[in-house]
C-alpha cells in the first residue's frame, strides 16, 4: 500500500512540475562562464580558473572565465544579474565589497540579495604591511604611531570600497577612530612599490607581500585574524596582539542570475564543492597564500552566510560614512 501512494505521489510530482527534473538533467547543455570582477593574474582571476578546471570535468561542459573590470565589482555584477537565469552565467563574487545601496544608491543591483547563492569557495587572509621606515615593529607601536601623529601617515587600498579599504576603515575604527590619508590605487602591486620606496606608510596586504617581507623590503605587523597562520608562525594575529576580536576576511563567493531553478543551483553547487574538495584545487590555492578552503555548504546555507557577510560589512560602510561616487 506505502508503495503504491509512493509511487502515485512521485507521478503526480513529475506531472504537476515535469520541467524541475528535466532542468536538472538538462543542465548544462552549453558552456558555463565564470565572470570575475577583476584583471587575469589577480588573486581572484586564479582562484576562478582553477575553480573552472576542475568544475568543467563534474559538468562534462567547459568552463570559462571572462574577466570584466571596473566599478569596484559593479560592471562584473550588473552583467551578471542581467543574464538569462539559467546558471550558464555565474560570477565569483568577492565579499566584503561595497556593492550595496548604503555606499550606492542607483546600482541596478541591491547588493548580493539580488543573485542567487551557489557556494563558497575560499576565504583569504592578509597582512597588515608596513613601510620599512615605519618606526613601529608590532601592533601596539602601530597603534601609537598612528594615535600620536593623526593625519601623518598614509594607507593604500585598491579603491574606495575595496575589502583592502574596509579593512583599514573596520582597523582605523577599532583603535579609537585613528587619523590616515587614504591613497587608493588601481592594483596591488603599486601600493607595494610604494610603501617599499617609504611613499606609502601600510596597507592590508595579500599574502603575497610576504615575499618582500622576507627579502626585507617592508614589515609585516600582523595578521587581521583570531589564529595563527601554520605557514607564517612568526607573524602574531591581532588578537595575539591586544586587538580582541578583530577578523578581516575576503571571502569568495559564487553566485548566479536571481531566478536560477534551485535543482540548477544544487547541480552548481555539488560541482563546486567537488572542485574545492579536490587536492589539485587545494595545491593550486597554497600558491596564493593565505587561502583557506572552508567547510562546504548547501546553496541555501552559503546564502545565509552571504547576507550576514555583506550586512556585517555594510554596517561598518554605514558607520564610516563610504561613499562611491
């Protein structure tokens, strides 16, 4: 008897809803893109191409990256949002950004609300560099520099609204509101030229920068984090250092048209993981620095995680006032 309703209850699904299943095996019947805010090379742009590598062999479709620059993720976004809701287009979404209406009333988007989640991909952790003629070698002699000199030291991001400038602003809050010229600039890789020149005075890092630390070239105060990185024990965390509870963390996040069928969005997701979960991924991501592969997540879940991420940081834009113009 159990059987039989089972089985009638199955058949009305498939009759009632017959295009659920179908989307499923359908997809993907073409080449799915991987839009990436920023230029190849980048951190971001690597991260997507090894993601795409090995989500390409669980799709059995190729996978493709398209960089598209500008904005501060805006343009990347907008097309993306804009696209056919079939999961062909996805974006590797990078969090915290300040792509929400507090820092921008006319996006055509309202913020990581407007996409539908797949999964989370990574989380980066960086370093708080300084020039070598900074004179302070740890935290607490930072925080008295910048304290005791307000409006003398300078700061380099990638742009108003970048995870490098809401890093320095969550920072700059956290110690009493401290006082520093901020110097945005397109990459990078300039900010570093600079502060090793001692025309910069520090920025949050990428991992990167470890290499002119070790050559010399700049110091490195300590890592906006809670735990110790195994790979630079030498560096203390900010909360090793005083800085109770402080945490600065990009994290990558996938995430498609608004509308995408959910059993789309769970053949996405399952593919994403698998990519994250495989050793050539994880080898590919040590080259980085920095990267952590954290637990997987449903589609529902990482959305979850998604929104608190952007209403934790859109608070902090809020609260300092960020504006992109």
């Amino acid at each position: 008897m159990f059987k039989t309703r089972f089985i009638r209850a199955l058949a009305l699904a498939c009759a009632v809803f017959p295009h659920l299943g179908a989307q499923a095996q359908a997809f993907p019947d073409r080449p799915v893109t991987i839009v990436v805010a920023f230029a190849a090379g980048s951190p971001v742009d690597l991260t997507a191409r090894a993601l795409a590598a090995e989500m390409s062999l669980n799709l059995k479709q190729p996978v493709l990256v398209e960089n598209r620059v500008g904005g501060s993720q805006i343009v990347a976004a907008s097309s993306v949002a804009r696209a056919p809701a079939t999961g062909h287009t996805v974006m590797l979404y990078v969090l915290p950004s300040v792509t929400a209406p507090s820092a921008q009333a006319n996006l055509p988007y309202k913020g990581i609300a407007d996409f539908a989640p797949i999964a989370r991909v990574s989380t980066i952790v960086g370093v708080l560099a300084v020039a070598p003629g900074i004179p302070a070698n740890n935290l607490r002699e930072f925080i008295d520099l910048l304290k005791a000199n307000p409006g003398k030291y300078s700061y380099g991001t990638t742009g108003v609204g970048s995870a490098m400038h809401l890093f320095a602003e969550k920072f700059h809050a956290a110690i009493g509101g401290a006082k520093a010229v901020h110097v945005p600039y397109r990459s990078v890789q300039p900010a570093m030229t600079d502060m090793m020149e001692n025309r910069l005075g520090y920025t949050f890092a990428p991992m990167s920068a470890m290499e002119y630390v070790k050559a010399g070239k700049l110091k490195a105060i300590a890592l906006p984090t809670l735990r110790a990185d195994p790979a630079h024990p030498s560096i203390p965390t900010f909360e090793a250092s005083g800085l109770k509870g402080f945490e600065a963390m990009v994290t990558y996040a996938l995430v498609t048209t608004k509308g995408t069928p959910p059993a789309v969005l769970e053949r996405l997701n399952s593919a994403a993981n698998a990519a994250t979960a495989t050793e050539s991924f994880q080898s590919r991501m040590k080259g980085l620095g920095g990267v952590q592969i954290p637990p997987p997540l449903t589609s529902p879940e990482a959305g979850i995680f998604f929104a608190q991420e952007e209403e934790r940081w859109n608070a902090l834009v809020k609260a300092q006032n960020i504006v992109l113009e």
